[in-house]
DNA sequence: TTGTTCCAGCTTTTT
DNA sequence: GCTGGAACAA
C-alpha cells in the first residue's frame, strides 16, 4: 500500500497526529501550523491505512467552504470520490439527521429551515401581535436571547418563570415563538442543532445506530464549538474515544456568539485517555511577525500555551503608521499597496483589515480614486437579497402551507390590494385557534366577515399559490423557479421599479432560475427530499458565497473576523485604537478584552511576508472627531519588532487648536522606547507608555508598579533607565 | 401606494 | 454623521 503521499508532507507533529491509533485526540494547531492538512490526512489515513470505511467517518466543520474544501482535498489525496463520508457544518449533519427521522424529532416532514433573517421577522411579529412595545422590548434582543438559549439546549418549558419583568417578557415571547414555529414547521439554525441533540438523547434506538456507524468524529475549529454542539458530540462519541478534534484557544475569537473556549477543557476531562499534540511550526508568516503575535498572545491568562515558530528566517520588521487622521490613514494604506503593486505584488495578496465594517469606507474611496480594483467582504449574500428571499418565499408556500414566515412574506408582495387591516385579522385569528396563516385565511374568507373586495383580494391569492403549486408540479425544477418568478408578478414589479436597482433585481431573479439549473442533486441527495425542498435547504444553510470571483486580481477589505483562516503577503491592520480595537465595548470585561486580544492575534497572523500597523490620531467617528490613544496590543508588540514609518513631511498637518500636542505618538525620542524599563527616585519602577511633546515640554507616561500610571515632565523626572 | 421625513442606533457573523 | 427602517402625509 503507497501511504508515502499521506505520510511524507508531514512534519513530525503533524505526521503523529495523523497516524495515532484510534483515541480521543485533541490536536492544538496554532496558525498556519496546517491545521486543514491533519483533518484531511488523518482522515485519508483512516480509509487507506486502517481501512475504515468512508461511511463510517464524520468530519464537521463550521462553515460550507471548509467543509467542501475538506472534502475536495482528501478526494485529490485519495485519488477518488468520497460521497460516503459525512462531510458536513454543525447545521448541515443536523439537518441531514432531522430529514431522516422527521418523526422522532417531532417534525413535520415538511419543514423547512429558517435563516436569521427570516427569524427576526418572524419575532418582529410576534411581539406587535402579543401587544408588546417593541421600543421596549427589541425583536434583536429577543431574537438573541432565544438563540442564547436554545444554544444551551434550554427550552421554554425548562424555564422557570420568576419575578423579573425582563425574564417574564423574554419568556412569554419564547414561548409563543416555540409554539408559531411547530405551528408553521419551521426550523431556526439554533432549532436545528438542538432537535438533533435531543434526537439522539431521547430516541436510544437512533442514538445506538450512529454511535456504531461512526467509528470516527472529527470537528474542526473545535473552539468555536458551543454547548449543544458539544453535548452532540459527546453524545456520538459516548463511551467510544473516538473523537478526533482540532482547534486553537487562541484564535477563539466568537465568544459572543456562544462559543464555548472551556469545550476544550472540558473535552480532557470527558475523554481521559485523549492525547495532546500541538503544532506550533508556523508555514505562513516570517519570524518577526511571529514572535510579534506570540508576544501579544502572551499576555492573555489561562492558555493551553503555545508558542509559534518557523525556520524561515525573521522577514522585515513589522511597519507602523501614525496616521494624522482616518483620511490619512486610507491614504497611506493605497499608496503601499500601489508601490506593492507597482513592485509586481498581486493585489488579491493584500488585505485591508478592520475592526468593524464601518472603517471599509475610506478605503474604499482612496482605492475608488487610485482605479485599483477591490473587493470588500461581507455585504449582503445572494440568498440573502430581498427579491430572492420573496421568489424563495413563494417556493417555501408551495412546499409546505403553513409556513407563516413566507406567507406575512409575500401575501402582499407585489401588492395586491390586501392592507395591514386584513393581514392583521388573519394574524390574530391564526393565534386565537393555533392555525397557521394559511389555514386562519380560509376560515376567514368562509366566515364571510370581510369586504367583499378584501375577501376577493385574499381569495385571489390563495387561488394563486394553489394554482402555482398546481401548474409547477411536474415541471423540472428550474422550470418551477422560472414560473414561480414569473407567474408571481416579481419580475413585472421590478421591471417598474423606477431606479437603476430594479434592473439588478430582474437580473438576480434571472440568476436565481440559472443556481435552479445549475443545481446538484446528487451531491446533495438527501433520501426522503423533494428537489424543491433540497433547493430550499440549499438556499437557507448555504447563503451563497460572498467569496469574491478567484480570478478577479483585487484588493482584499474584510473585518478581521472574516480573516480568519485566511493569509495574504501584505496585511494592513488598520484602525489600531484604543475603543476602536480593542472595541469600547470590550474594555471593561477581562473575558471580553482577551478575546480582542485574541482577534488581534489572529489578525497578525494572517500576514506572511509583511505586516502594517496603522492607527489615526484624530477620527472622526459617529460625527465626532475623537483623538483615540494608540491601542494597547500596539504597546505589547516589543518595540524592536517595530519600525515607525514616517512619511510626515509630505503631509500637511491643518492646525487643530484641539489638538496641539501630537498626542500618544509611538514615536522614540532618544532615550526612552515605549515599553521602557524605567525607574524614579519616588514612584519606583514602572514602564513607559506614551512619550509625547517635545525639548522642555517633552512628557512621557509610565505605569508605575506601586502608584499606577503617571504623566512626568522629562526634564525634571530624573528617569533611570533598566534593562528589560 | 408612494415618497418624504423622522428617529434610533452604532462591534464582530455563520449557519 | 450616516444609514436603514418605520411612520406619516398626499
């Protein structure tokens, strides 16, 4: 057997990871230590060496495009197809389960899952039908407060009410949420993960059945896992050892999202005989880069630990730009790239990252004017657009009746003469007697209640959908999308559409009949499934990809979340301010300010030969110009690490009254470096912070260990210098 | 029904 | 200070 093509790209941590016996493993990779390449390997060595069958191996993943570029690549190792290994998202496999026993799960085998947005309607909703103030009670907070829960695998019957109003409202709106969604057959992501744990934990029978399929589980990103998605796992693997995970505590950037870092420890007590193997042999990044994020890592308590390295020498050190403001900032940022460029760099190897989206602007626009071309990450996905949300919502109607987030969708889009008033009756008919809409339109129109010409508005429209469901049932499924769009009057409505975006939405409704043809069923063949309804699961667990064409050459602008899991040459990261990045809203909270140190960290590493640091001294931010200080992970690189890049004199520096002093400037005067050891006759020992002013009123701030931090004036401050 | 005005909100995001 | 959504007027 040839398992030399398995084996031999492998450094010895890697290569003991892949080849270990079946064990509970828990596989530390730290960035750009070749994290995918041991899933992929170990999985490829499972089928060839141990000869495991491909349908007996679980592989999750918390993304689409990991997991088809998983698959993808044990195909290339292994030289041949592996449709029988379950590849797939947390919500992918979960959905794959609940598909299969629709009616353990309690399911109607109709159901069709529900994005978040379709989610926040169906909340928005609901609180205007509870007659509840929705300025005092926001379907954000509400929808974020069910997701909470649900993550915990708690339900509403398990919540006990108490005294506090907020606890009551939250849970009075759970509740009905709970009862609208078995009503209509809906699913939301949360839904899907934990019907499929409670699948297992309820029915033995099904729960046997899969423990002894998967011989092996493997998860990747595992410290993005939250509670349920763990205790489904250990659910899988109970008794069994055979859960082979990847992850890296340090690179937990979405707690806030659920994710639970302590999975990690918790996975050494649950499985006792697992064994820890970290990579820690960086592929990506120059040394200096490393040992940068190693040491701002390192500030961070209570880590697994792990220290980067690589044997590829040290690279530049990493640039830093003082920016005079957020203009400046843009523009010193498109000028490296344009002398990057200039210098035979591809602009698809430099990425622009942020903190938060709102910084993309200036960027853009400085790109815009240099005509170098640019992509910016994280807009609106295709599935996600309004007027293919309402062509889906006609499908989903046609699929399953009941699905009242469709119905309130589309009954009067385009309109059709159906007002507030009317859908308002229906609305609270459907609760008053647990019906669906569907079902509250037809007992309203019998009860002859209405207008005439309301009751022939809605009359009109459910013939429509009958009708549509009719005339579409035998068609292939492109020809139904292409019916649907047109029968349905969208494409008229936005053909009238008076600006230049209606056009595009014809054109994406066009788009839509082409993703119909285009789509593959055998891939995604799921036994018991409609081609419809598979469409429709497509269209809600995979958004579409908001990955830029590969073969557009452009510039990358994403947050620094997004980067995760990517590398790019040059990286700028940008906007480094304190209440910036780290965000205001993190600087209170230990647990919250590590994780920013975290995304720091991850942000770094997405660089491989060259890192810019870039921060404005003056931004405006909300209408305001604020003069943020430079961001503390700056303080926590090692100053020798860094160097200042100083294009000033080129630049005009208008005369701000407010702003007389250059303030927080990283810059070194002759003595005294920022992160300087210091000592004073009366504070004692501290280490210096800012350095600002110049001559006599030069003023440097130190944190002294026994009085805190301090502003001295250098000239009577009589500073002894010690070696750090 | 459409166009206008007003007002809150303002990290990060995948499924 | 800008944006998106909701409320309002015509």
């Amino acid at each position: 057997m040839d398992v030399t093509s398995i084996i031999n790209p492998l450094n010895n941590a890697q290569r003991q990871a892949v080849t270990a016996p079946s064990q509970a493993m828990l596989v530390l990779a730290g960035a750009g230590s070749g994290k995918t390449r041991v899933l992929v390997h170990r999985i490829a060595w499972q089928i060839q060496v141990e000869e495991i069958p491909a349908h007996s191996i679980l592989a999750v993943t918390f993304t689409n495009k990991a997991a088809k570029e998983m698959r993808n690549r044990i195909e290339t190792l292994l030289k041949m197809p592996t449709q029988n290994l379950w590849i797939g998202t947390f919500h992918g496999i979960a959905h794959r389960l609940l598909r299969r026993h629709p009616q353990q799960a309690k399911l109607p085998d109709t159901f069709q899952v529900m994005d978040s947005g379709d989610q926040l309607r169906v909340i928005k909703r609901l609180i205007n039908t509870l007659n509840l103030d929705d300025t005092k009670w926001p379907p954000r907070e509400s929808q974020w407060y069910i997701n909470a829960q649900k993550d915990e695998g708690i339900r509403a019957r398990h919540m006990i009410e108490t005294a506090d109003l907020y606890q009551r409202q939250m849970l009075k709106i759970y509740k009905a949420y709970e009862e609208l969604c078995d009503r209509s057959g809906l699913v939301d992501f949360a839904e899907l993960l934990l019907r499929a744990h409670e699948l297992l934990r309820d029915n033995q029978d099904i729960l046997d059945f899969y423990q002894q399929r998967f011989k092996q589980v493997h998860v990747d990103e595992f410290q993005d896992t939250n509670t349920i998605q763990y205790a489904w796992l250990r659910l899988l693997t109970d008794g069994k050892d055979n859960l082979f995970v990847v992850g890296d505590d340090d690179q937990s950037i979405y707690g806030w999202r659920g994710a639970k870092i302590e999975n990690i420890y918790s996975f050494q007590k649950h499985y006792p005989n697992h064994q820890v193997i970290k990579l820690e042999q960086n592929y990506r990044s120059t040394g200096t880069i490393l040992k940068a994020a190693n040491t701002i890592i390192a500030n961070n308590a209570g880590r697994m630990g792990k220290e980067l390295w690589t044997d590829t020498g040290d690279g530049d050190p990493c640039s830093l730009y003082a920016a005079f403001n957020e203009q400046d900032e843009a523009y010193f940022v498109v000028e490296r790239i344009r002398a990057w460029i200039s210098e035979g760099g591809a602009r698809s190897d430099a990425a622009i990252l942020y903190r938060s989206n709102a910084q993309s602007r200036q960027f853009e626009e400085k790109l815009m004017a240099a005509a170098i071309s640019y992509r910016v990450y994280g807009g609106l996905r295709f599935f996600d657009r309004a007027e293919i949300k309402n062509a889906l919502a006609y499908l989903r109607l046609i699929a399953n009746r009941n699905d009242d987030a469709s119905f309130e969708r589309i009954i009067n889009t385009p309109t059709r003469g159906i007002g507030t008033k009317t859908i308002d009756d229906i609305r609270h008919l459907a609760r008053d007697q647990s019906l669906s809409l569907w079902g509250a339109a037809i007992v309203l129109i019998n009860q002859r209640t209405m207008s005439q010409r309301a009751t022939n508005a809605l009359i009109n429209f459910l013939e429509l959908i009958k009708a549509l469901t009719k005339e579409t049932s035998d068609l292939e499924l492109y020809e139904k999308v292409k019916f649907v769009v047109e029968k349905s009057g969208l494409i008229e409505l936005y053909q009238k559409e008076k600006m230049d975006k209606g056009d595009e939405k014809v054109e994406n409704l066009e788009e839509l009949v082409n993703a119909a043809r285009l789509f593959d069923f055998d891939r995604e063949n799921e036994e018991g499934m409609s081609e419809l309804d598979m469409f429709l699961t497509h269209a809600a667990l995979e958004s579409g990809d908001n990955q830029g064409d590969d073969f557009d050459d452009c510039v990358q602008l994403m947050t620094i979340h997004s980067a995760k899991g990517l590398e790019f040459k040059i990286v700028f990261l940008v906007g480094m301010e304190e209440n910036l990045f780290p965000s205001q809203q993190s600087v209170d909270d230990v647990g919250r300010l590590e994780e920013e140190r975290r995304l720091c960290y991850v942000g770094m590493t997405r660089a491989m030969q060259h890192l810019y640091l870039t921060y404005a001294e003056s931004r405006r931010l909300y209408g305001r110009e604020s003069y943020p200080r430079p961001s503390r992970f700056l303080r926590e690189i090692p100053p020798e690490l860094i160097q200042e890049v100083r294009i000033r004199a080129t630049i005009n520096h208008p005369i701000t009254p407010l702003n007389p002093i250059k303030k927080g400037s990283l810059e070194t005067t002759g003595t005294y470096k920022l992160g300087q050891r210091v000592s004073h006759a009366k504070f004692g020992e501290g280490i210096v912070l800012q350095i600002e002013g110049i001559g006599a009123q030069e003023r440097v701030q130190i944190n002294f260990k026994a009085v805190g931090v301090k502003w001295l004036m250098l000239a009577y401050a009589n500073l002894e210098t010690l070696q750090s």
